[in-house]
C-alpha cells in the first residue's frame, strides 16, 4: 500500500509540472497575439487616417526641397590655374587664403579651381600682383638689389632676369610645357684671340603627344639670338625633354619661312586646280582628283660679265688696258744754286708728250639676277 501511494505521489507532482509549462507557454503564446494584433490595430488606424500620409509626403517634399537647396547654393567651381609650381601655387593660395576665397583642388591635383564667377576677376588680380611667375624670375630680379651691389653680381642678377623672360616667352607656345634657358655672355677683350662669343642652350618640356615643327624651332632660335647681344643663331641649341637635338634640323639654312611656303601652297592649289578644271569635262565632276608637290627653288643667283666692243674706226681693236714705261739716261741732275730747301729739291719731271693715237674704249657692264622661285 505504501508504494502504490509513494507511486500516485509521484505521477500527481508530474501531472503539476506538466500544467504548470502548459500554462507558461499558453501565456507566452497569449503576450505574442496580444502585440501583434496591437500592431495590427496601428496599421489599420494609420491606413484609415488620410492625415498620416499628408504628413509622410510633406516630410519628404521638405527633405527633397532642402537637398536641391543646398545643392544650387552650392559654388560652380571652374580652373583658374593648371600645373603650377610649388612656389606660385603657395603664393596664390595665401593670396585666396587672404581674401577669403574658397578654393578647390582637381581629383589629380594638378589644377586650382574657385567659384566660376570670379575666376576672371581674380585672374586680373592675381596677375596685377605678378602671379603666377610660371618658375622663372625675370628682370624684376633688378628691382630688389641691394645698395653696393658687385658689378659681377649686378651681371649674374641681369643674366638670370634674361633667361627667365626668356623662359616665359617661350612656354606661352602651345606645346611647350616648361622651358629652362641657359645664357654664356659674351666676353670682350681687346685682343681678338681672347674674345668669346655668346651661345645659349634651350631645353623644352612638350606637353604629350604634341610636337614642335621646324618654322617653331627656327622662331626659337631666332628670338633667342636676338635678344641677347653677339649670339649668332648657329650658336643657339634647342633640346627636348627626350634629349633630341631640335635646332640641327634648321641649322642648315635650308628652313622656309612663312612666305616661302605659302607661296608653295599657293603654286600647289594653282595647279591642282587647272588641272581638275580641264580633265572634269572629259571624266566627269566628280571622277577627278588631283594632288600636286610642288618643289621650289628658293636659292639666290647672281652673275656678272664683261663684254668690249670695238672703238670706230680707224681704231677698231678694243683696248682694254694700256701700260707706260719711261727710261732716262744719265745721271740725276745735281743741285747748284743758292743753298737752302729750293736748291736742294730737284725740278720735277715734265710730262713727255704721248705719241699714240687717242683710243676709246667702251666697257660695258651688265648684271643679272635670276628670278626667284622657279618651279
């Protein structure tokens, strides 16, 4: 009897724990439906509330409105400058920095960029204060000289000016990148042995992919001679970032200038249009083309001669020079007289009268000069 009440004991405590989970998991599953059919409930309110939605596309017209806002307001950024060296682009930054401007770098940092409505306007500024000085100091190195000053260093400060106008003038050709010009005065003396003259070497950088024709070398080399004093232009050396030679190319003197080849074109358009205009009629319009290369002879030729004719009779051989020689015999004359300076000079000699006939001669000369530009 004791066990089977020791064994309805046990059954009863498991049948109790058994309702009281039943009861804990009924009552989660109650709290579950209970929240989800609260919100289940806000849905359906918000749904049937047309107030919600107004105020849901009002929120977001603002929110797209003030976007657009801050992008107009927004400064267009446009290039001021592009490839600046170290030293003007500090020097312009400080100057923006100064007057407040905002200010922008390129993705690869190569180029300045502000607000396009004042790139024109500080342009003008910038450039009444010198800037950008494009890395080469020119002349106004002679502005800032101290007092007593060297005559050498006064020389060194003229030759380095020299070489950065130089320098600027050059880079403001459209392939040109950055240029370095170097200068050897020339040296005077009076003796013609130690006398030097002035050469001058040019390196350019080209921007890629761009080249430098001849008639741009030769301008080079042109202006580079004439602008410093006693520098022939054969003296003058023109070198590339890829160290080739430009200035060999031209200094043969064979180079056409600009008049020259546009008389070529010229003489090339004159025959290709004659010779369209006489085989069109017979081929028809547009079954003629024609391409003429013109080759011109620019060289100069100069010729003189001589030519003698015969004199009117009854001299009829043309004389074209004529010699005299005179001999005496005997012995000087001495001087007699008075002494003094009249006696002592002897009497002059008395033109002996010419027995040959009177000849004329007639020399004509005639110079010609061929004309230029043969074809």
């Amino acid at each position: 009897m004791s066990e089977t009440g020791a064994t309805a004991g046990r059954q009863n405590s498991t049948n109790q724990a058994a309702s009281r989970s039943g009861n804990t998991a009924s009552g989660n599953t109650d709290s579950g439906s209970t929240s989800g059919s609260a919100f289940e409930r806000t849905l359906k309110q918000l749904r049937g509330n047309p107030l919600i939605a107004l105020l849901i596309a009002g929120a977001a017209s603002i929110a797209i409105i003030a976007v657009l806002f801050m992008w107009a307001s927004s400064p267009e950024y446009r290039v001021l400058y592009s490839n600046l060296s170290e030293a003007d682009g500090g020097s312009i930054i400080n100057e923006l920095d100064t007057r407040g401007i905002p200010y922008q770098f390129s993705e690869g940092g190569q180029a300045l960029m502000v607000p396009s409505d004042q790139v024109h306007t500080l342009r003008l500024q910038l450039a009444e204060q010198g800037l950008p000085r494009g890395g080469n100091l020119g002349l106004e190195l002679m502005e800032s000289q101290a007092f007593g000053i060297s005559q050498f260093a006064e020389q060194i400060n003229y030759q380095r000016g020299l070489e950065g106008e130089l320098a600027r003038s050059i880079e403001s050709l459209g392939p040109v990148e950055g240029v370095r010009v170097h200068l050897s005065m020339a040296k005077p003396s009076v003796f013609i042995r130690d006398r030097e003259p002035a050469k001058a070497s040019v390196v350019l950088t080209l921007l890629p992919g761009r080249i430098l024709g001849e008639g741009q070398v030769s301008a080079i080399v042109h202006m580079v001679s004439g602008s410093v004093p006693e520098l022939a232009a054969e003296d003058v050396t023109v070198v590339n970032q890829d160290g080739r030679l430009l200035s060999a190319e031209t200094s043969n003197g064979n180079d056409l200038d600009g008049s020259q080849l546009e008389y070529i074109a010229e003489v090339e358009r004159s025959y290709q249009q004659r010779i369209e205009h006489i085989l069109t009629p017979i081929l028809g319009r547009d079954n003629v083309r024609a391409q003429v290369a013109a080759q011109i002879d620019f060289s100069r030729r100069e010729q003189t001669s001589e030519r003698y004719g015969p004199n009117q009779p009854p001299n009829e051989a043309a004389v074209r020079s004529r010699q005299l020689s005179l001999a005496y015999d005997g012995e000087d004359p001495l001087a007699t007289g008075i002494p003094g300076a009249l006696s002592n000079t002897p009497p002059g000699t008395l033109p002996s009268p010419s027995t040959s006939p009177k000849m004329r001669k007639r020399k004509p000369t005639s110079k010609k000069t061929h004309p230029r530009g043969a074809a």
